[in-house]
C-alpha cells in the first residue's frame, strides 16, 4: 500500500505513533520514527529494521522549532524525500480549566498545536517541490466535543485547533498536491489513557456503539489508508476513529 513511501512520524516511541510505525513499514514505507524520547524511538526502529525493513530514529522536541528543521534536514539526508507527514506527539492536560496554570496551559499547545504547525511549516516546502504529499495530524474527538473525561477543556482546545489548522492548510496545500486530513480518535488503550479508572474507562466505553476501546492498531490503520493511493481525492477530512462514539 506505501511501497517506498518516506514516511516522517512523530511521537513514535509509543501507543499511537509506534503503531502507525510499525503498520506504515509492514505496507512497505521507509520510516523516520521520531520521538522525544530516544530510546523508545530507537527501540522501534529497531523492531522494523529487524524486519528487513527501513527505519530511522530520530530524536526530537517537537516545541523546539530548531529541532524539528533538523529532524526533517535528518530525513532528508537519509532518505532524500519526504512522501508523508503523521503529526502525532502530544501530550494530555486533565482537571478543570479553574485549577489549569498559565504554564500548564502553554505547555500542552506548545507540544499539540504548535508542534504541529512547526512540523507543517518545516515539511511542506520538501512537498511543495516535490509537488506532492501527505499530512496526517493526529487530534482527538475531544477537539469537537470540548473535552470530557479523555481530557480537559485545555487538551480540547488544543485539538480544536489542530483541526482547524488541517483544514486551512488542506486549502494552501491543494495547489501542490498536498492531501492533508486529521484522525479524530476516541478512547484508545494506551499510556496515555493509563491513569483512567476501570470505572472511569467503563464509563466511556459505555458511550461506544461497538463497545469496545480502541487500540492504536484501529488509529494506524486509518493513517494508513489517508497515506495510500485509495485516499487520493480526500483533504481536509476530520476522521472520527471512535466505535462510533461520536455519530449524530
Ligand atoms: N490514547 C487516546 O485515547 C487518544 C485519543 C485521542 C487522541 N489521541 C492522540 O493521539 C496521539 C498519540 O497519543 P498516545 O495515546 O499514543 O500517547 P502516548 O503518551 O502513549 O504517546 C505520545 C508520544 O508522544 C511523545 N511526545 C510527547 N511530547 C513530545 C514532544 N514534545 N516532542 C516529541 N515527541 C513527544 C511521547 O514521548 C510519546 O512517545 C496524541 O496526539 C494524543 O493526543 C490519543
């Protein structure tokens, strides 16, 4: 499906990311696995390359925008191309907005919204000249309900805006052939819903039609299908990957 794609991913040390990873190279792309965290980045890299497949990790803070211009100069020294973008690091912020620090709040839209952007601004040229690509941000279907139990008003807002963001340059990116689309994922099983209660993760899986969590695998397999060939005439879509939680 992503036969000799160069894929860039971010936050692919774990749950979400590393799934996309490993999906994206199991469909034939060469993949930069990039994370703060290096050694999760490398430990994933490492479980593709074992494969017989291409990976690089790279280590980066996606607030750091010096960072990010060396991640991609990274990928671009590697694999001299760049086919798709997955925005996907980002970090949660929970309790009411009345207890939330200024800090906190800068915090969580350095890393989910203004990451993103820097990680756009620094790829889209590469596409633009390459006439041609794919960017996927990772929100959440907190960014259209406001929140809820996955995450406060803060980490909603944030998502809010990276779903406005993908529309608005799904606009610019059309000229040059640039498809970019959101996945809106529900409740998933990973570290970063690991502090829920049972009882509290009971509570939301009641709201799923199909009751069940998600697993990162259902999230990759929907990246993977906005970075194939079958995606082609699909910008600016907000996927919802939820069990159907968010149906009208
Ligand atoms: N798990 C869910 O239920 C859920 C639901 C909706 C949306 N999401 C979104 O999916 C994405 C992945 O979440 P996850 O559940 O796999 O979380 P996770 O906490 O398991 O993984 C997040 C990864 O991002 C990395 N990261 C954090 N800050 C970073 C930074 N500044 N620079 C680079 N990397 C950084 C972490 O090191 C980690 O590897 C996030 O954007 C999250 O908001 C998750």
């Amino acid at each position: 499906m992503l036969k000799d794609k160069v894929a860039v991913i971010t936050g692919a040390g774990q749950g979400i990311g590393r799934a996309i990873a490993l999906q994206f190279a199991r469909q034939g792309a060469r993949v930069a696995v990039c994370d703060l965290n290096s050694d999760n980045a490398a430990a994933v890299a490492r479980e593709i390359t074992d494969t017989g497949a291409e990976a690089i990790a790279v280590k980066v803070d996606v607030t750091n925008e010096e960072q990010v211009l060396e991640m991609v100069a990274e990928c671009m020294l590697h694999f001299s191309r760049i086919d798709i973008l997955v925005n996907n690091a980002g970090i949660i912020q929970t309790g009411p907005f009345l207890k939330i620090s200024a800090e906190a709040w800068d915090k969580v839209m350095a890393v989910n919204l203004r990451g993103v952007f820097s990680c756009c601004k620094a790829v889209f040229p590469v596409m633009q000249r390459q006439n041609g690509g794919r960017i996927i941000n990772i929100a959440s279907i907190a960014g259209k309900r406001g929140g809820g139990i996955l995450g406060n008003s803060c980490y909603a807002a944030s998502k809010g805006g990276v779903i406005a963001f993908t529309k608005g340059i799904a606009r610019e990116g059309g000229p040059y052939n640039i498809n970019v689309n959101a996945i809106t994922p529900g409740y998933t099983d990973t570290e970063m819903t690991s502090s829920l209660t049972l009882k509290q993760r009971d509570a939301v899986l009641q709201m799923v039609p199909l009751g069940r969590a998600g697993k990162p695998e259902d999230v990759a397999a929907a990246a993977c299908y906005l970075a194939s060939d079958y995606a082609a005439f699909i910008t600016g879509e907000i996927m919802d990957v939820d069990g159907g939680l968010m149906m009208d």
